[in-house]
C-alpha cells in the first residue's frame, strides 16, 4: 500500500474532533458531561425554515442536481438581506455564491487564490479551518497575534516585510471566534489600506454578525469603502438560525474572487440541495425580533455564567458578541487547565492554544448551554478553582 499525502502530515489533529473523543470517553464512563466545548446552538431550527424545507423536500423539482450557482431565488434572498443589514448592494449574478456552509467555502478559497508557496496572514488565534485550507493549497501562513492591548485586532504594522511581499491573502474574523472581539468601521478600513497598498485579498469571516448585545451592530467589510474592491467575505445560516446540521452559507463580494471560488467549487461539488436553500430564504426574510429574541438568550447565559465564575474569584471581560467567552485560565497551560476541568468538574471547555500559539493562556466556553446547566456548571467550577 502506498504512503499517505505528504499534506496530511501538515495538518494536525482537528480541534473539535479531539475534545469530541475527551467527551465521548468521559460519557463512556458514566459522567454527566457538560459540554461547553463546540459551538453548536441547542436551540432547534426555528420552525418556519423547517416547515418551509419539508414543504421544498416533497417537491420532485428539488430531487434533481442543483445548479453550481445556486438558486437565484435564495442568492436574490442573500442580496436583499445584505441590503437590509449593512445598506451593501450585492449583484446576485456575480457577486454571490452559495456554500455547503461556510466553512467548505472558507477551506476551498486558497485552492482558488494561491500558489504553493504563497503567505496567508492569519490571524493567531484564530478557527483552525483558516489554516487548514491554506496548508492544503501548498501555501504558508504567518501568524498576526490578537493581543488584548489591541482589542484583538491584528497589528498589520508589525509584519514582516518579507512576509508582506509574498502574501495574498489576509483573513479577518469579527466578530471573533474565539475571542469575541468586535471590529470597529476604522479598524476595517485600515485594513481595506493596507490590503490595497500590498495588493492583498481580505477573506472577511462573519459568521457571527447577528449573535451580539446591548445594541451592538458589528459591521460588515463589505459596508466600508473598498472592500468590496480587495474581499469577499463569508456568511452563514449556521449560528444566526440554529442551522449548523443544515450546511448552508455563501460567499459574497468581489466578483472575480466570486468566479474563481465558483470555478474551483465546480470540479468539487454539485452545489447545495435545491430545498435546504429555499429554506435559507425563509430564514433570510424572518424579522429581526425573531433573532432578537435568540441574543437575549444567549446574553443570560453570558451573564449567569460569568456573574457565578466572578463569585468564585474568577473575573472574566463580558464579550458584546458571539456565543463564546474567551477567559484568561487562572493557572497551568490551557490543555491543563481543560484537563483539569473534565477531569473534575466534567465539564469541557476549549483550551486556547488550540486556536494558534497566541492562544495560550486562555480557554474558550461557549454558551450553548440551557441556563440551568451553567448554573450547574458554576458550581462544578467551584471545586476547580478552590
């Protein structure tokens, strides 16, 4: 039998799928596992995009291969929201392209954009996709690291010249997974700058846009002046609609980087099930209280479970987005400290490093929990943290 890829050798273990083997065997022995690793909402998909989709699954027109483009019903649907939301107009011909989720189109984009050898900027932390699909292109990555003293924004200053002359890519994730960091409109901009002046692409990640508080409107890159002209940016029905099962996003913005995405994706899959879209578009024209409703849910749970963590001596930022908290561990490495963790509270949390070296130190939670359970999860802490 002949060796395996040389490019798997690249790729690590996948994050989500060790601490899913950590869960699997603290259940196989009878715990009662907490689980704040993955961000998976366990809310059910709101029911009108399900009674939508088993209204379109019935339908034999959908049985059939669907276009590579997608549905101009669900990419006029995307074009509309855009226009609702960020006052951005997209052309739904060209500068929009359906996913099998966003991170399939996230992992897929190098093979479009670069060359063996070629630089991605990547943020550090960062979602290990990013990574992953720059290895997989024969590319390199250098990390930015997302330091607190800059809201964990990368400080494109402080790159390398000869980093910046072989790069082509520059990733942007805000809201930010895992540290929950917002960009501000001055932040993209000064990235919009520097892309234009290194002739850079921005992939611009904002998967959790609609997942923020107390009034908080993150923006999108494609709202600022030229971004459109240097990015693309990726979206997805996943976190918003409780719709992670679903495997549904799209990639939008510069129509040529559109078209090459489009062009790689055409040798690789025959595009999204022509009713798991028309379910997108019901889940694009809900109302806004209706998403609403979900960030007060998750804004409690932010509350009990840093208001109880705060009791035991542990002072965690509130984050203003996402369904994640980003804590600093109050003592040992981050794979200790998570150790620890399940070991003794069986509870799972992410440690930090797994995100990137800059990451250590620190350890994601995410608030996919009931209430009740991060109550109960506050009091497993306490016997941590005594």
């Amino acid at each position: 039998m002949s060796p395996l890829a040389r490019r798997l050798r690249q790729l690590p273990p996948y994050l989500f799928v060790e601490l899913d083997r950590a869960k699997r065997a603290a259940l196989a022995h009878g715990q009662d596992v907490i689980d704040l690793g993955v961000g998976d909402p366990d809310q059910p998909t709101l029911p009108p995009i399900v009674e939508h989709a088993c209204q379109a699954v019935r339908d034999p027109a959908t049985h059939r291969y669907p276009l590579n483009r997608g549905l101009r019903a669900f990419r006029d649907a995307i074009a509309a929201w855009y226009a609702r939301r960020f006052g951005v107009t997209l052309d739904p011909e060209t500068e929009i392209l359906p996913l099998l989720g966003s991170k399939e189109g996230l992992v897929h984009v190098p093979l479009a954009l670069l060359n063996p050898g070629d630089v991605a900027l990547i943020p550090d932390p960062c979602y290990p996709a990013y990574r992953s699909g720059v290895f997989l292109a024969g590319g390199q990555v250098v990390n930015l690291p997302l330091q607190p003293a800059n809201g964990f924004f990368p400080d494109v200053t402080a790159i390398a010249t000869s980093a910046v002359r072989r790069a082509k890519l520059l990733y942007l994730n805000y809201p930010n997974n895992p540290t929950a960091a917002i960009a501000e409109a001055h932040q993209f901009d000064a990235a919009i700058r520097f892309a234009t002046r290194h002739r850079l692409t921005i992939i611009s990640d904002l998967a959790y846009s609609e997942l923020a508080f107390e009034g908080v409107r993150p923006p999108s890159l494609l709202q600022r002046p030229g971004g459109k002209r240097v990015g693309m940016e990726f979206h997805s029905c996943s976190k918003t609609f409780n719709m992670t099962g679903w495997r549904l996003g799209w990639a939008c913005g510069n129509a040529r980087l559109i078209a090459a995405l489009a062009h790689l994706k055409s040798h690789v899959d025959s595009g999204v099930f022509s009713a798991i879209q028309q379910a997108g578009c019901t889940a694009l024209q809900l109302d806004e209280a209706t998403i609403a409703t979900q960030c007060r849910r998750y804004q409690e749970r932010r509350d009990v479970l840093l208001e109880g963590l705060a009791r035991l001596g542990w002072q965690i930022p509130k984050p203003k987005a996402t369904f994640y908290v980003w804590a600093r561990v109050p003592f040992g490495s981050s794979r200790t400290f998570a150790r620890r963790v399940l070991t003794q509270a069986q509870i799972v949390v992410t440690p930090g490093v797994g995100f990137g070296p800059a990451g250590e130190g620190y350890v994601r939670m995410a608030l996919t929990v009931s209430r009740e359970r991060l109550l109960e999860a506050v009091e497993r802490f306490r016997q941590v943290l005594a």
